[in-house]
C-alpha cells in the first residue's frame, strides 16, 4: 500500500524548462531576472504596483510588519488560531499580540470580536485568512477606517482567492504571501510582500537585504537579515503563476469531490462552501469533529497514518503556546471556538498532485473509521 501525503505539488509545467534557463545562464542568484519577473507578475495578479520577494511566508510577515512601523508596547489584534510565524512576527519587535476567537463555521476570524479589543495601544490588524475562505475583511477595514488602525494582510493560503470578487492580497497598506511546498504557487520555500505605498517597498526592499545603503554599501545605519529570494526559486514561480487559474478550478473540484462523498458521514464538520463574499478555494481541505465524537484529531490522525493517509493537525492556538504562556502572556485567556478547533479538526490529503482514486482511498478510510468510533459510542 503506497501512503497518500497531505501535500504533493503539481510541478510539471514550465517548472524544468525554467529551472535550466538558471543554470545555463549562472543565474542562480537573487541578482538573477526571474526575480524581478516573478515579482511584477505576482503583484499584478493582485493588483498591487510594488512586490518584493522573500525567503519565505514568514520572513514576508516579519518585513511587512516591521516595514509598516510597529514597535515595543505597540498592539497588533489577530486571530489566535493561525500560524506562529503571525504572533512571532510581533513579539520579536517587543509588540503584543491581541487574540480574537475563531468563526465556528468558516474558521477565520470572528471579527465581530474585534472592536472590543481596541485600545489605545492597538496599532494594526493582522488580517489572516485561512484555510480557504477569506475573513470578512470589509468589516476589518472599517473598522481600521474608524480607530486609525495599519492593516496586514496575511494572504499565505490565499493565491488566487478573491473577497468580494477584489483579489486577496490586495487589502490594507500591506500583503504577504508565501510559496512553501503546500501553497496554490509554490517555490519549496519562498515569500512576497506586496503594496501601493513606494515608501513601504523601498522599506521592505532594504530590510530583506540586511539594510544595505544603495549609497554607502556596508556601512549600515540599521540592521535586518539576509531575507532573500534565489532566482530559482523565481523560476519555479513563475511556472506556477502561469497555471494559477487552472489550480484553483483544481482545488476547487477536490473539494467538491471530498464534500459530495463525506456529506453524509455522521459526526463530521466539513468546510463551507461558498459565503456570500466567496467560494472556497480549499488551500487545504480541512474536517472537524463533532461534539459527540469519542475521539480527537490526534486519534483520528492516528487510525488514518495506519490505513497510510498522511494528515495533519489544526494550527494550535496562539494564547495556548507554551513559548509564549511562559513568558505571562495570555495567561487566562479563552476563545472556546478556537480552542475547539484546534482539538478537533485536522486536514485530509489535498495537494494539487493528489488523484481522484487516492482521494476514494481516503474517503472510504474516514468512512471506516468514523463507523467504528460510532459502535465505542453505543457500547
Ligand atoms: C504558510 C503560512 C505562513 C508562513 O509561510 P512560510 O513560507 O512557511 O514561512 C504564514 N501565514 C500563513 C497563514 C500560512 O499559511
């Protein structure tokens, strides 16, 4: 029996014919042209006029936040079920992350919760999308509209997704993306931060590249870390881009199959489909448990990784890290919601490589075991 991953990328278009044109040229480098290529084109797709190309997703958060003038004591409200790289992004400037719970149904923000939050303190919002649907950003810009709040845009899981039909990747003063291994576009490991502002892009151009002065090279008057992007990795990028819309139609189908064929399964959350701002577009094709479920995602995991289905966890909640509950913070929050899925739901293999008769291995597994979970019950 082969063992189906959770993630496979699809790299068989232009991929190697790119990745020739570097090595035949000596172009391998972040001096090389794919970057600048890539970088245009990225940002086009979105609508954005400036993007500048990172090591990766979470190199793209720490530039964009630092770049848009966050600091010690400063706030900066996000979700708590999302990944490190966000909280990290902050704390490593001194700044404080705030936490809001999660929409039980679609998973992202409920930002509802936000306006509650607000101090005077709060500096920014880090709106993270994830999962596959986009938070309701129009109720976050308004509200960054109101207090006179900086909005991020996390938009690691949202490559071709749209809110309201306007790209995600376009909103607040700053985007972010990131092209690791299991992302729409995908370079193994890279990232990109994305604006209009060219203050900002001259900003984050200088942080990715330890603060080099263009007029006085080594001589620094600040200091960063070597953030860059190979072309490489650009021309890996740039292959992906092309096929981005054929991607999404691709992720969108899997999850289509996935539901029709789990709709049925008792004691299972699957994803929303659609909302009134968007389609899901599935960066990953995410299930939770239900309440009266006698098992856990770590269970769950576990009987499928014995029937060679590769799975993985929810993100764990920010104000649950222990890293950051020994260092006092968060100490007694609760977001029951977040808390709740993060116990409970994981994700099943939906890579852009996956196959229709490997997802039917997985949906007859889950069917399975959710069968024998159902008897424990009765017992
Ligand atoms: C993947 C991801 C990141 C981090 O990207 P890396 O390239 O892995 O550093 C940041 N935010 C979200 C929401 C992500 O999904």
């Amino acid at each position: 029996m082969d063992f189906i991953p959770v993630n496979e990328p699809l790299l068989n278009g232009n991929e190697k014919k790119y990745l020739c044109e570097c090595i035949d040229t000596g172009w391998v480098s972040s001096e090389g042209p794919f970057v600048k290529e890539f970088e245009q084109k990225m940002s086009a797709a979105v609508g954005r006029t400036y993007g500048i190309a990172v090591s990766n997703g979470t190199a793209a958060l720490e530039i964009a936040v630092r770049a848009i003038g966050i600091g010690p004591g400063d706030e900066v409200i996000m979700p708590t079920l999302t990944i490190i790289s966000c909280a990290m992004a902050v704390t490593k400037l001194g700044a404080v992350p705030v936490l809001i719970d999660s929409d039980f149904s679609t998973w992202n923000m409920d930002v509802d919760k936000i306006e509650e939050k607000i101090t005077s303190k709060t500096k920014a919002i880090l709106l993270v999308h994830v999962y596959g649907l986009p938070v309701e950003t129009e109720k976050v810009l308004e509200l960054a509209k109101k207090y006179h709040l900086k909005v991020i845009e996390d938009a690691a899981e949202m490559h071709g997704q749209t809110y309201h039909g306007k790209p995600c990747g376009s909103f607040g003063e700053i985007s972010t993306f990131s092209f690791y291994a299991n992302k729409h576009v995908c370079t193994g490991e890279g990232g990109m931060v994305v604006t209009d502002d060219w203050e900002l892009a001259q900003k984050c151009r200088s942080l990715r590249n330890l603060c080099f002065q263009p007029d006085a090279r080594y001589v620094h008057e600040a200091i960063s870390d070597n953030y860059r992007f190979t072309n490489l990795q650009a021309a890996v990028g740039l292959a992906q881009l092309e096929r981005l819309e054929e991607f999404i139609e691709r992720k969108k189908e899997m999850g289509r199959y996935y539901t029709e064929r789990l709709r049925d399964v008792r004691g299972l959350m699957l994803p929303v489909e659609k909302t009134e701002y968007a389609d899901n577009v599935y960066w990953v094709y995410g299930v939770v448990l239900e309440k009266g479920v006698l098992a856990d995602n770590k269970e769950m995991q576990q009987r499928l990784a014995k029937k060679g289905i590769g799975t993985r966890a929810f993100f764990w909640c920010m104000h649950e890290q222990p890293v950051y509950q020994n260092e006092g913070l968060f100490l007694n929050e609760k977001y029951p919601n977040a808390e709740y899925l993060a116990r409970k739901g994981f994700y099943i293999p939906s890579g852009l490589a996956l196959e229709k008769a490997q997802m039917d291995i997985v949906i007859s597994a889950i069917k399975d075991i959710m069968r024998q979970l159902e008897r424990k019950e009765i017992c």
